[in-house]
C-alpha cells in the first residue's frame, strides 16, 4: 500500500479515501450533493444578475434614443475625441493650433465661433486668426462629397488623391465605372435585377442606414450599374 501510495505520488496521481462502509459512502454522496446544489443555485443567481443587469443597459436612455450601454460608448468616443483634439493645441493658458479650412467657409468658421464664444458663462472664447501669407508647406486635398458621390469618391480614393489643384477623377468616375460595368455585364435580365436593389435601397435609405449600412452606402452606386447593365443589355439584345 505504501509503495504505491510513493508511485501516485511520484506521478501525480490525485488520491482518494475510499469510504469503510455504505452509511459512510451515503453520507460522503449527501454531502456532495447538497455542495453541488448550492454551487448550482449561485450560478443560477449569478447568470440572473447579468442578465437583469444587461437587459437594464440595453434599455433606451429616453424615448426613441439609443441604449445606455450606446450612450456610455458615444460618450467615451466624444471625451476621447476631445482630448485627442486638445493635445493637438500648444501653449499653457491660451491653447493655439494650426490648422487647414476651406477658403469659402472662413466667414462660416469665424462665426460659428463667435456664436459659441458669447454662449459660454466663463471667460472662454475662440478665435479664428488667417495666414494671408503664402504657406510653406503645400495645402492637403479636400474634396468636398455627398450622399451621392461618396462611394464613388471613396472608390477613386484606393488608388490615390489627387493633388492640391489637380483635377478629381471621381467627376468622370460616376459615369465611366457604370457604364464598364454594364458593357461586362450586359445583360436586360440581370441588369433589371441589379437595378430593382438599387431602386429598393434608395427607396427603403432610412430604414436601411442602421439595419444594413453596408447596402445603404452603396445603393447609388448599385443603381447607376443597374442602369447601365439594363441599358447595354438592350445594345447586346442579351436577356438571361
């Protein structure tokens, strides 16, 4: 007994008192038993909590709004944006950066400002200060975009941005890229089908922008190739 009781040992064997009679082993399972059934009604009360807890934290913050747990995420992303923002400033007491705007909405800036400068109880106050001298380093690309040409803008993107001053490609892409579309794929009966997702995502843009984003930044794309597809597709005189 001894000799292997040094052998488990040795490999790490878990051993075991094996119970004298069966009143001993009854009341060992009874123990066991009553142990297990109290560790069950823990964990029971324990996945009750978090359920309660996370179905509180799902629920709207007002009436129409978003969940508490979204409010809790918008609000660290706008601290954290805030401060991402702050850090890009210079000096102690008064904060100062440099930045780029367009030209055509310096009044729009400079009022907006203002407006936000007299609506404030303390003794802050912002203010917008021009270079009208010629900048040393060359002004980045802004592109100006919508609804409409966002997906195509952001297409022409992937392969690079134009210079500041150069011409912006994405003009001739809304009709070029299309029309390739449909000369590859010519087809009424396809076409029509590809057309009639794009008719229903711009039909149904509301609902679709938080359901499935995905179609929603999409849709005018998909509907200009359905077009062209429809339209070449009559060239080809191709239907299926």
């Amino acid at each position: 007994s001894e000799k292997i009781q040094k052998i488990c040992s040795s490999y790490g064997v878990n051993s075991y008192r094996w119970p004298a009679n069966c009143e001993v082993a009854q009341e060992a399972l009874t123990s066991l038993q009553v142990q297990v059934e109290d560790q069950q009604r823990l964990l029971r009360a324990h996945d009750n909590f978090v359920y309660s807890e996370a179905f509180a934290l799902l629920e709207p913050a007002r009436l129409g709004g978003n969940s508490v747990i979204e409010e809790w995420r918008l609000f660290c992303k706008k601290e954290k944006s805030l401060y991402a923002t702050l850090n890009l400033f210079e000096g102690d007491m008064n904060l100062r950066a440099n930045c780029w705007y367009p030209e055509s909405e310096e009044q729009q800036i400079r009022a907006l400002l203002i407006s936000l400068s007299s609506s404030q109880t303390g003794t802050n106050s912002a203010v917008l200060i021009s270079h009208r001298t010629q900048p040393k380093k060359s002004p980045p690309t802004y592109i100006r975009k919508n609804e409409f040409t966002e997906v195509f803008q952001d297409l022409v993107d992937t392969y690079g941005l134009p210079n500041y001053g150069e011409a912006n490609p994405a003009l001739f892409t809304i009709v070029t890229f299309p029309f390739l579309f449909g000369v590859m794929y010519g087809d009424v009966g396809h076409g029509a089908m590809l057309l009639s997702v794009g008719i229903y995502a711009v039909w149904k843009a509301d609902d679709l922008k938080h359901t499935i984003p995905d179609l929603y930044y999409a849709r005018y794309i998909l509907l200009m190739m359905g077009i062209f597809a429809v339209y070449v597709g009559f060239l080809y005189n191709d239907f299926f």
